[in-house]
C-alpha cells in the first residue's frame, strides 16, 4: 500500500498544476479575459486602453508577495484582444542591487540560468528567462512575466494599429 501511494501521489500532484497558470499566481491563466481578472482582483486605477487591441489595468494586491519577494501592492496587467498577457510588478521604487541580487537567485533557483543578462545605459543589469511558454524579464526595479505567444500577438497587434503590417495602402486612401 506504501509503495502504492508513494507511486500515484507525484502523479495527482504533478497531474492537478496548471501548465497555463500565470507565475506566480495559482489562480490566473495566460488568455484570461479581463472580466475574470477584475472578479478577482481589485482595480487600482481604471483600466488604460492604448488601442482597440490592447488595455492596461492596474489591480491592487491582496498579498504583495511573490516567490517570498515583497513587492509593491500592486501589478500591470496587458491584455491584448481582452486576453491577458503580462504581468509586471515593482519591487522598488529605485534601483537596488542588494534586492535585484536577492531575487535573480531566487530566480535562477527556480528557473535556471538567465537565457541573457545584459547592461543597459552602462548602469543597470538586466536579466531575462524564456521557458519556452511564458518570459521572464528581471530589472533593477521590477519582474515581468509575459505570455510568449500572446505577447507576439499585442507586438502583431500595435504594428498593425501603427501601419507597420500594412501592404496594401489603397484600402486606406480616402
């Protein structure tokens, strides 16, 4: 019977985590719409819509923790097309190296190696993890997690809204 349960109880665990949750947050999917999002989290600050395709909400924390970091008690949340795609939390208010420090071994704990750890402006390290589903980019200030194909399809999304995809400009002249 030991044997037994030592052999199905990884099975039901590992069967039961979601591989479409949003890190971080056991009860949110990348592609949720922002309705569902609102009923479960308190809004901030009214929702920004950039686009046609593309809102920001800023939503209030219940528990400003994420991985046992402290953060602020608050997110951006992206969504293109009503689905969300990004979530970006800030940690400080300035840049801070001890706490950068402290959250990219955290980071890299969790989920390996950076993929890229790059300098920008000369002052300031950032780093960035791709899992295959969903990105991860640490700066001296703030975590995102962002949906990898739905982050394609807001860039996909503000391009078109800018003229960038456009080939054929005849159907635009007046």
């Amino acid at each position: 019977m030991l044997v037994l349960v030592c052999i199905l109880f990884p099975a039901v665990v590992f069967a039961n985590q979601n591989p479409n949750a949003v890190p971080g947050f056991d009860n949110l999917t990348w592609g949720e719409s922002s309705r569902s999002v609102l009923q479960k989290y308190h809004l901030g600050r009214m929702p920004l819509t950039y686009d046609r395709n593309e809102t920001i909400c800023e939503i209030s924390l219940d528990n400003p923790y994420i991985y046992e970091i402290r953060i602020m008690p608050t997110a951006l949340m992206m969504f293109t097309n009503d689905k969300l795609y990004s979530v970006t939390f800030n940690f400080s208010s300035y840049p801070n190296d001890t706490e950068y420090n402290r959250i990219k071994k955290i980071f890299t704990e969790k989920f390996g190696e950076p993929y890229k750890t790059e300098t920008i402006n000369g002052q300031y390290e950032y780093s960035s993890w791709d899992k295959g589903e969903f990105f991860i980019g640490l700066a001296m200030t703030s975590i995102t997690f962002a949906h990898n194909e739905l982050s394609l399809e807001a860039q996909n999304a503000r391009d078109e809204a800018q003229g960038k995809n456009i080939t054929d400009w005849s159907s635009y002249v007046h």
